[in-house]
C-alpha cells in the first residue's frame, strides 16, 4: 500500500493538535483540516468516502458532506445531546440540580473527623450525579456552590476539596451523556444496555482505585506543601427560585435514567413492550418539570416562559457541542480518505499489535488529546467514528475499542489546565488550575493503566 496517505494524516494530526493546543477555535480547525484532507485525496486518487446524493462536481461534494453530515447528525444524536442540554439548563434554571446535590450530599456530615475519607467519597457520590447532570462544567460548578464550603468546613483542605470536585466528571457514562450517545451510535447499540452491561462494571472498579489514589495523594501534598485548612465564604444563589424548592425536586435530574431503565429491555413490566429513546425521555422529563413548576409557583404564565430557558439551553448545545461533532465527522473523513486507518492497521500488523494494541493505543492517543484541547467531546467525537472499520477488520466488536476509548476521553479532560471544568472551579477555590492537574494527574493516570489492564487482559 502507498504510504503517502496516512504519513500526511498523521501529519494533520500533529498539525491540528497544535492549532488546538495553541487555543484556535476546535470546530474552524477540525472543519478546515478536514476539508483540506479531502482535496488532498482527491489530488492523490485515494477512495473518498460515499455520498447519498452527489452533486456530480467533486469540488462541490466536498460541501456536499457538510450538508449530509448535518443533515445526519441534527435527525439523531445531534437532536438527543440537545434535549440533554436543554434538560440540565431547565432543571439548573428551577434548582432541582441544587436539591438533588443538597440530598445526595447530607451523608458527608458523618465524616467530619476522618477529612480525606470524606473528600473520598465524594467522588462515587459525584459520579452518581454526574450521570443525571451531565455538564462537567456544571456540575463542577453547583458542587463547588455546595459541597466545597462543607468540605472545608470537615477539615479538608482547598486543593483537596476541588481535585476530588473535578474528579467526579472523570467517566462520562449514563444516557444522559454526550459522549455515552456518541458511542453508542457509533457501535449501534442501545444505551441503556451500553451503560449497564459495559460502562458501569468497568468504571466501579476505577472508581474505587481513585478514591483510594485521591486518598493518599492528598493527604501527601497536604503535609508536603502544608496548605492551610482554611473555611473560605462562598457566595451561593439567593434566589429564591433556585433555593426554596421541595426536596422532591431532587427527583427530576434522575426521572430521565429511571424512566429508560424502567421501560428498557432490562425489564418486562408490561405486557405490551415499551421502549423509550433518551430524546422522548428528556421531553417527558421536561412537562414533568414545568408541572411541578405550576404546581409550586401557580404563575402559568410564567411556567410557559420558563420553556424558553429549555430552548435556549438546546441553542447553546447546539453552536458547542452538535457543531462539533460534524465538524469532527469532517475531519475523521477526511482521515479516512487519506487511508489513516489502514495505515495505522499495517504499522500495527508489522509491530505485532493486534485488537489489544490497537485499543490500548487509541485510547492513550484520546487521553492525550483530551489533555492538550481541555474536552473530551472534541477528542472523542474526531477519532470515535473511525472505531467501527478498525474493528471490522481486526474482527472484534466495536464495544471491545470504542468503551475504553470513551471514558479516557473524558479522563484526559480532568487532567487538562485549559478545560472549562478545571478553570471555573480553580477560580472559585482561589487555586491555579496547575495546582489542580497536579493533584489530578497521579489518580487518573493510575485509573488509564487499571481501566486498561481490566478491560484488555
């Protein structure tokens, strides 16, 4: 095979890691790299990928791909991550997030003389969250507004108390996340059974070595750097909106998991089967919102103008993160059209790698990758479609590469100064956020080489 192809892919690999690297727009680069990739297939007579409807011009059809890619992507996963997103503003808007910290939270109390154990434990507490609100950044955000003064309060010193803050978006996991629906459309495989039967008995495990990591290596650069203990006075939300509500709020973030457990093919509750998809299990989830919203404020009108905050939620997801994702597809077409992939299978075939190589390789490079663009999205959802034909051809199951590879994704994230997560809560703790990675680093490189092991051997 002619080596021409993937030796420039690789080198807009390197070259579009350092425009990211050096903080250019992420959608602009991988969009323009893309395009460039595919006209340089052209130029070389390599296989571009299929068209559904050619315009019979290939200058033209290079366009013609960012047509089929929105077009594709707004009809599926592109319309579920944007519920999601108008879900968690809507829910974040009326303080059902906040109840749900608030309840989930209470059990810490027990902990006071034992701060790290307690710092600990935040981060399965924080994962369980974070499946029902999926915004690292968000969730970082409410959990700071609540859960770092009590962390302070127990003893626990600042850096401590953020690092295992952010660690609790370390695995993103649950059908509610981004990632999670990119993946499992990519391996075509439902989400609950993905979350249940692939992600959970991998992540439990990881979970427990980074609270036992977490522990040790706080309490170590505690005494090493002998940070004071001090109670710092954050501001929270007085609205009353957002603080006043009932505690059956807290239900609203989960009522999307409970009801696609329930009416999953995990049980047979009813005669008829009924299956629900995770966009139709934000919608009800929504009305169930705005009636307890009725219910509570007895103002109709302005119930009804709370939805525009839904619809807003649903923009802003769609200009970040759906954006993304065909920009993304761009880019990974482009890399197939090079012939990227069969590259990276003949150098692995040479080197003796198999399916276990190629996985433990790819999941490395999206660590990594998450590491120097500060998302795990953007990583992801650029090397996560070219999955399924690596597969293919080493004859596994796409579930076997693509699992691993997502939860670095999200993995490699924690660890990066320049992600939004890290950012918002160095500057609310009053840390750097290389003091930050410096905390996370050691946990989750630990986790990468368990998950790997676990998974792979």
């Amino acid at each position: 095979m002619s080596y021409i192809g993937p030796i420039l892919s690789l080198v807009f690999v390197v070259i579009t890691a350092r425009l990211l690297l050096k903080k250019y727009n992420p959608h602009a680069v991988l969009l323009v790299s893309g395009l460039v990739m595919l006209v340089m297939a052209q130029l070389f007579k390599y296989k571009l990928p299929g068209l559904l409807d050619p315009t019979g011009f290939s200058g033209f059809d290079l366009f013609r791909y960012i047509k089929e890619s929105f077009s594709k992507t707004n009809a599926g996963v592109g319309l579920m991550i944007m519920a999601i997103g108008g879900f968690v503003a809507y829910i974040h808007e009326i303080g059902a997030s906040d109840a749900l910290v608030n309840v989930a939270m209470k059990p810490l109390a027990l902990l006071k003389k034992r701060p790290y154990l307690a710092a600990s434990m935040v981060i399965p507490i924080g994962q369980i969250l974070f499946t029902a609100i999926p915004s690292a950044a968000g969730l970082g955000l409410l959990l700071m507004a609540s859960l770092f003064p009590i962390l302070i309060n127990l003893g626990v010193s600042r850096l401590s108390a953020v690092s295992v803050i952010t660690a609790t978006t370390a695995f993103g996991i649950g059908p509610a996340s981004a990632i999670t629906a990119s993946a499992t459309n990519i391996a075509a495989i439902d989400t609950i059974l993905f979350f249940v039967d692939y992600q959970i008995p991998l992540v439990w495990p990881l979970s427990i070595a980074m609270m036992i990591t977490y522990y040790f290596v706080n309490r170590y650069f505690d005494k090493k750097e002998a940070d004071e203990l001090e109670i710092l006075t954050v501001e929270k939300d007085t609205n009353e909106k957002r603080t006043n509500v009932p505690v059956i709020y807290a239900i609203i973030p989960v009522l999307p998991i409970i009801l696609l457990l329930v009416f999953s093919e995990l049980f047979t509750l009813f005669n008829t089967p009924i299956t629900l998809d995770t966009t139709t299990a934000m919608f009800i989830s929504l009305f169930v919102a705005l009636i307890c919203e009725l219910i509570r404020t007895k103002n109709i009108k302005q119930v009804l103008n709370s939805l525009q905050i839904f619809w807003n939620g649903m923009g802003n997801i769609f200009k970040t993160v759906v954006t993304l994702i065909i920009t993304a597809d761009i880019f990974a077409k482009g890399l197939i059209s090079l012939g990227f992939i069969d590259g990276l299978l003949a150098i692995a075939t040479n080197i003796g790698f198999g399916a276990i190589g190629i996985g433990v390789v790819m999941t490395i490079m999206i660590f990594l990758a998450s590491m120097l663009m500060g998302s795990g999205n953007a990583s992801f959802f650029a090397f996560g479609p070219l999955i399924p034909k690596i597969a293919t051809k080493l004859g596994v199951d796409t579930t076997t590469i693509i699992l691993p590879m997502q939860l670095s994704a999200s993995m490699g994230r924690t660890v990066s100064p320049v992600a939004g997560v890290i950012i918002a809560t160095a500057e609310i703790a009053q840390v750097t956020t290389i003091q930050i990675v410096k905390r996370n680093i050691i946990p989750l490189s630990v986790a990468l080489v368990i998950m790997l092991f676990y998974h792979y051997i």
